[in-house]
C-alpha cells in the first residue's frame, strides 16, 4: 500500500498533537480524603500520585515511540516503493532503447545532450580563464 506524501504529514500532525497533549496534561496532586493532619501520610500520598502521573506519562511517551516507528516502517516502504519505481523505469528505458531500430537509441540521444552541455560549460570556463588570465 503506496503511503502518500498527504498521509505522512497528517501522521506527522497527529503525533504533534499528541506530544502537545501530553506536555498540556495537568500534573495536579490530589491529597485523598480521610487522610488526617498526619505529614508523613500526606507525603506517601503525594509521591504516590506523583509516581503514577510518571509512570502515566511514560507509558504515554512508549505510546508515542510506538507510532514514530510506525511511520518509520511506513517510511521504509515508500523508499522500497521508490526503488522498485527507479527500477521499472529503468527497465522502461532499456526496452524504449532496444525498441528504436532505426536511428539513435534515446541513451545515445541523451549522452549526446549531456556532452553537449558539458562541453559548452568547458568552453565559458576556458573563456573566464583567457579574461582572468589576461
């Protein structure tokens, strides 16, 4: 299944959004009731609740690692996808070459342009050297 560029920034935006959820989350302590003015009781309370907010959060954030590798692999594949592609286009290449009998194949017709081009290039740099040179 080809994974669009569209898909993986809505992905992108969703585990934004999580990540930004999470960092909004009230960390609010609650000192439960029938808890008397006993200090040492109202501390065990509060590490407590401060141990599962922790706790809490990082289950969360494993969450979260969990859908960053899922868009990893879903990443991957559209690499693969995209070398299968480079592939089949080569192969297109080679049999449109072998399909032109007459004349010159597409390659020869390309390799042509690009010497050309690399050609014209040697040439205004041979000239900026005759300019800088004199």
């Amino acid at each position: 299944m080809a994974v669009t560029n569209q898909q993986l920034h809505d992905r992108l935006k969703d585990i934004i959004e999580a990540l930004s959820l999470i960092a909004d989350q009230p960390k609010a302590i609650v000192v439960p009731s029938g808890i008397g003015p006993n200090f040492s009781q109202v501390t065990a309370a509060i590490e407590n609740q401060t141990t599962t907010l922790s706790s809490n959060h990082s289950a969360e954030m494993a969450t979260l690692g969990l859908l960053v590798d899922g868009l990893e692999a879903q990443l991957a594949t559209l690499l693969l996808q995209t070398d299968g592609l480079e592939s089949e286009l080569a192969e297109v290449k080679v049999n449109t070459d072998q399909a032109s009998g007459s004349g010159e194949s597409i390659a020869q017709l390309l390799e042509k342009f690009q010497d050309k081009r690399v050609n014209d290039w040697l040439g205004q740099m041979d000239g900026r050297l005759d300019t800088i040179n004199t």
